[in-house]
C-alpha cells in the first residue's frame, strides 16, 4: 500500500465492465483519480440485443464492443482483463485470480448477474442460458443443430422433439427469444427437405400468471397477444419441476404434464455473481435471496463509503419501496452518481441515489414490442420504434458503430434474411445433438 | 439396395460441401439424379479470407456462408449434416457416423485437406492451425489475449514473448496471415497503456529458400520485400525442429537458434483427412505421402468408375507433370468436368481432365499483394485488384452477399478499424494464457 500523500492521486478500481462499470470508467476518464477497470472479457456486451445473436440475427461482434477504444485517449484509465476473486477491505485491496493485488482509495463493485437455476443447478447441463456471449453462440449453435438433426432423423416423434422448443421465462427475455425463435424457424422452412421447420413448435413457460409481469395488465395482455400471432403457444401458471435432454415436466394448475423437447432455453431467474459473497464476507453487508449486496441510499456499504455497488448486485429499494429492476438504465444512472463523487475527491457518494424511471421495453418478434414510459403505454410498430432508438441512443457504442448496428438490426427485423440463417451454425457434427435412427 | 430400374433416379453421393462438393452439387441441382451432399458443417468455408478472421478484420460469418440457401429451389438436392466414416465400395454405400448407410450410384469424395504436423502432432498442443473456421476463432482469441497478458505483466522477458509471434510456412497462407497480423498490431497500439503492441514482432519462418515457392523468384523477392516494409522479419531457410508453448528452436544453416515467443500459427502444411484412407482401403487404390489419392486422368478411381475425386484430396498430375496444386479453382474445375459427365447419365467423366490455370495470388498486408496469372506477373496494389476481382467474382456465394463481404474487406484494408480490433477476443481469463507475474 502507498501512503495517502497528496500528491498521489486517488486510486479507484472498478469491478465490471457491464454498462455501469463502463460509464463510471467514462465518467473518470479525465477526473484527477487513477482508474482501473477490472473485467474477465475486455469486451463490454450489449446484452438487450444478446437473443438477436441467440437467434442468429446478429454476429456476436455486433452486440460486443472492445472496453479499451471506449476508454481511448484517456491517460488515466488501465483496463485488466482479469477476474476479481476477492475483496480485502481492511487492506483496501481486491485479489484477482492469479494473486495480484491491486490497491483502491475507492472500489465500484459492479460485476452483474449471472443465470440463475434456484437451486436445481443440475438444469444448468440440458438447458441454455441467455445471460452471455457465449450462451448465445452455444444456443444458435444447438437451435440450428435441432433442425438438421430433424432433417435427418426418419422416426416422426424424434423429428417432432428436434422441433419443439420450449423457453422457461416470461419475462422480457424470454418474451423476445421465444417470438424471434418463431419467426425464424418459419424463415427457414424453404431450406430442408425432409422436416418441415415451419412446423415448430416454441412453447413459452411462465410460472407466474402473466407474461412480462412488470408491465402493467394491458401490456402482458398485448404481449400474449402477439406472441400468439406468431404461432407461439404462451403457457401461464406453468411451472417446470423437471428439466431433462428430452424435454421438460411442468405444473399446471396442480397437474403435472410432460412437454416433449430436445432443446430447453433458460430465461427465468438471474442471481448477482458470487464475488459478491465476498464483499459481504468482507464488510459484514447482507446479501438478499438473489445474491445481491444490501447497500446504503447513497449505494455505499454500511461502513464503507469507499466501496460503492452498482447495478445488478446491488439490492436497493426505489421511490415506491420496490426493488429497483436490473435494468441497464439503473446501473449508468448509479454509476454516473457515483462517479460524479469520486471526481470531487470524495471517497463515494453521500447523498442519496434517486432514480430516473426512463420506463421499460420488450420488443415482441419482428417490428413489434410494448413499452411503458412514464405511464404512457405503447405497442406494436409505435413502440418497436421507441425501443429501437431508446436502445441504440442510451446504450450504444461509438456512433458510427450504432448505426451499423441499427442498420443490420433493422435488415434482419424487415428484410429477408438468407444468409444468416443457418451460417451461424459453426459446430460440428461430433458436439451436435445425441444419435437419431438411420437415415436411408 | 435398389435395383437399378430406369424408372428409379440414380443416386449420387457427394461427400464435402467445399469448393469442389458445392460447384457439384449446383452443377447437379436440376440433373435428372438424386444428390445427397454430406458434410459435417452445414456452412460452406470461403478458406482464402480465413486468414482475415483469424486478424479479427472479418467476422466468421463473412467467410462461411450457409450450404442450404446456396442449393435452395432445387428439388433433387438433399443436403445432411453428418460426417461420412467408411465407403463401401462393394455394395455403393456410404456409412454415416452414426452407422446410417446411404447408397449411391455414383460417388464424389470431395472431403478436402486439414492441417498436417509433418509427423510432429504435438506441435498441434502449442500451435495454432488456419484451416478451419474454428482455428480462426481460435487463434484471434488468442492472438488478443496476448496482448492483454503483456499488458497484465510488468516482465519485461514476458512482455516480449506475448508480443512475438512466430508464423511457420511461408506459402501464400503464412505470408497473408503474417503480413495481416504486423499491421492490426500496429494498429491497436493506442489501445494500451502499459505495454506497446506497436513493438510486437511477426517472424515468418520459410524452410526452403524462398517465399511462395510455387510463385517466380522475381515475385518471392517481392513479397519478401513488401512483408519487410511491414515490419515482418523473414527467416528464409529456416526449419522448425521444436516449438513448445514458450518458443520456438530453428535450425538455419545447420546451427540451431531459440525464438521465445507464446504464440506460433501453423501454416506450413496440409494433408487429405483420414477418410481418404477408407476410400483407399476400399477400393486398393494408392494414396501418395500427403494422404491423396491417385486417380486417372479422367478423376475416377481404378477399377471404380463411379468414384470420382476431385480437389484437395485428389492426387494428379498436370500438363507439366507437376502436382496439380490445392487451390479453390482446381477443386471447382473438376467438379464440373464430373458433374457434367454424370448428369448426362453417366457413372462418373470418361475424358480426361484438363485444368485451365487461372494463376496464383497472394496477399501481402492491407492493399498489396503479387500474383502471377497465364505468364502475366504483377504486384503491389494492381496485383492486390485482381486478386480482390478473382476471390469475389470467382468463389463468392451470392451476389449480394459477396458485395457486402467486400465492403467490409475493403474497409478493413483501407478504412479505420477500431471496432473490429479488439471485440474478438471473447475469451473469458480462465482460457487465457498461463500465469502472468503479479501486477503489483
């Protein structure tokens, strides 16, 4: 540890490169204090478009950008790809995974979510999540690899499983998945011979009793509504009890029922990653059901006003007493107050954090989506468009590349989309799905 | 099997969607046969513009394009994912990895080359290979992490050996890929802020005498010239005799020398996959030292006139006597000259094959390139023109698509490329290269 002399300049470490922990890096980047940004990728992902990538609509370099351009210019900022493993806040150090210690003045924890299975982590193995990069590639892979294998097994209910997707979730991701998954396995059809890939079937679990249950009724009742335009078969109050490679057991209204399916997608729960375990252990925080670490208004710790928590990890109560949502707009709005504290030298913020309610968003397939704002409502085309530019102008990267994307986003949503269908399916045979019966 | 009625179509079999498989299949598409293309992706490899991808200036996408769509609207053609184990060539069959047997009257073995270790397949641990499209993702993941590890350690020794990279073979692959690696580091040398990319070394090691051998010498000096101006040091007569993941050992001029470096691309040699063997076994026909195949001039097997091998896997010998080489026009020009045959009713091409030669090209860096086309030899940015003309023109996929595919190459060549730099590396740390010292 260095003394705390003047002349040194505040050292302040950032834990993720998730929007908050970007646009605090941003807010740093000619503030008098030294930055280092801390991520396991030295991307930063664009996650409202990750099931676009899923579904083979976008590459995966279209909702990835590089963290270092984004902080380019800036003297005072170093990016380490590294991971944080733990926290030391009696030495004001975090411990990255090779041993290194790096020391802080002030410390933004800002490391997100990860998918969580609520304690049936066995589901982890013959599901697909949809929370990284990774998992979206993995999915296009298994999703297009479902097709081919249905091409060419001979045997009617094989090539039935092969085709029936199910998508545990009814939130806006599994909303967005299972209406874009639809429509294209429609667009495919004219590309196989033997199956019929328009006759797949996506089927859209929802534990609860509505679709996207932070909208308001109407809007879930115009979700349920266009998802049901496009041929997916919406299941309310169906809770899934087993998760295996061929399908999925649910709980309906007390029954249980068997969905036969050879491809399952995870959408239904995100918990904070474990490092925040450490954090608590470290500072004595609490942390809620879902990982999250219990933060002061001012998104400090109890006892540590140099360790800031932002965005998914943090668990805070907005205006109303409710949770605020794991939204991106939360976490650059917390970021940005933070940061804002950081640069007048303070060791974190000290007046409360307020939040701005910007509203929020599911786009329902191709050119449709509801949104709330404000307690405006919007759906369809109207609010397609609302969610198009909120998305590309508050969360974007640089512009010219927004616009790429925009353009590319608005090719594949309109236009005819050939050549990424099946492209992306970049697995070989030996990863692909287990035997089907013999082809003749 | 079926008996052989005149009512029954025959049944040709096509094994490998490559350059050769894909013209065949298109050459057959509306013929008065039943065609079944098996390969083991379902995307069909635009191999010259791997190297791009391996630089990260293109996108896997952009040089893999989907098989399906390619052969759409044809009702004769069905296209499986699988991968082809065995030919029987006794009873016309070809077994599937899964045991599936599928008949055939007439056979095209259009499998293809994969990287060769010349005996050494433990260099394939701590090399990277640039023939598949996996290799390419590979090795740009790779080639990122490394300059995330010299920027993670404040080794000096280190620092220099993640920012070295060794490229061995100095054909037209290993001299695009050197060339385009020398100048991306050079590019995303403001990115950093402790350690330098602009001070990476790209060594290019050439057992024999000379660059691009199967170029004149005038053209060797060129290209040897021009990846100097680039910054690429060129070790002509240099033999890899061992490579570990810390470096390579070379012997030049029978003294032996150490090159430290963490990464090394394998671009020196290629050999037919196994399943030439098979083929070999099956029908007592010869394969030479690279594992391909001997045929007769008319490009059937010995014996088996309705085996037909064409490309990387056939072994022939040209108008001078030499090898025919392994490029995308000899592969395509012979499956024509055997889809013709069989669509006109035959078991396979009675005539004998006579390849028209439409030159050789290589790409040196952004804009350069040499290339020797009917006696006509040419370099610099006209040489870099017709190259671009011939790939695009020649090999690309559909039209629209092979324009968007330019325009994205050309402003990779030319244009800033920021964005594309870094995104790539998708890697998470756990997969990254081996400890680092501590940061602190």
């Amino acid at each position: 540890m260095q003394p705390d002399a003047p002349a040194v300049r505040r050292r302040v470490v950032i834990v993720g490169a998730g929007f908050g922990g970007l646009a605090a890096a941003r807010r740093l980047m000619h503030a008098n204090v030294e930055v280092t940004l801390v991520d396991r990728m030295n991307h930063h992902l664009f996650q409202p478009l990750l099931y676009q990538v899923a579904a083979g609509g976008l590459s995966p370099s279209d909702c990835a950008s590089p963290i270092r351009p984004a902080l380019k210019g800036s003297p005072n900022v170093t990016v380490l790809m590294a991971e944080v493993t733990d926290v030391d806040a009696e030495h004001r150090q975090v411990v990255l995974d090779r041993g290194e210690r790096l020391d802080y003045d002030s410390l933004i924890v800002a490391c997100g979510a990860q998918t969580s299975y609520f304690g049936n982590d066995q589901w982890e193995e013959v599901t697909c999540g949809l929370k990284t990069l990774e998992d979206a590639v993995d999915f296009r892979q298994r999703f297009y690899a479902a097709f081919e294998a249905a091409e060419r097994t001979d045997d009617p209910d094989e090539r039935a499983e092969w085709l029936t997707f199910v998508v545990v979730g009814g939130g806006p991701t599994g909303v967005e998945v299972a209406g874009e998954l639809a429509l294209t396995a429609r667009g495919i059809a004219g590309h196989f011979r033997r199956s019929d890939p328009s006759r797949a079937r996506v089927i859209l679990l929802d534990a609860g009793d509505r679709l996207v249950s932070a909208f308001s009724e109407k809007l879930s009742k115009k979700v349920a509504d266009q998802l049901a335009s496009l041929g997916v078969t919406v299941r309310e109050g169906a809770r899934a009890t087993e998760i295996d490679s061929r399908g999925v057991t649910i709980e309906v209204a007390g029954a249980s029922e068997r969905i036969n399916a050879r491809t399952v997608i995870w959408a239904a729960g995100v918990r904070a990653v474990p490092l925040t375990d450490a954090v608590a252990r470290a500072t004595g925080a609490k942390t809620d059901r879902a990982g999250r670490i219990e933060i002061n208004p001012d998104l400090t710790l109890p006892g540590h006003p140099e360790i800031t928590v932002i965005g998914d990890v943090a668990s805070l109560a907005g205006s109303g007493g409710k949770p605020l949502p794991g939204l991106a707009t939360v976490a650059i709005q917390q970021a940005h107050h933070a940061a804002k504290a950081i640069a007048e030298g303070k060791p974190g913020a000290s007046t409360p954090f307020r939040y701005f309610d910007k509203g929020a968003l599911a786009v329902v397939g191709r050119g449709r989506a509801v949104c709330e704002i404000r307690g405006l409502q919007l759906w369809g085309r109207p609010a397609f468009f609302t969610y198009l530019g909120v998305h590309l102008y508050y969360l974007g990267g640089e512009a010219g590349r927004r616009l790429d994307v925009l353009i590319k986003w608005i090719g594949a949503r309109f236009g005819q989309r050939q050549s990424a269908l099946i492209e992306h399916q970049l697995d070989r045979v030996e990863r692909a799905p287990p035997p089907a019966q013999a082809v003749r």
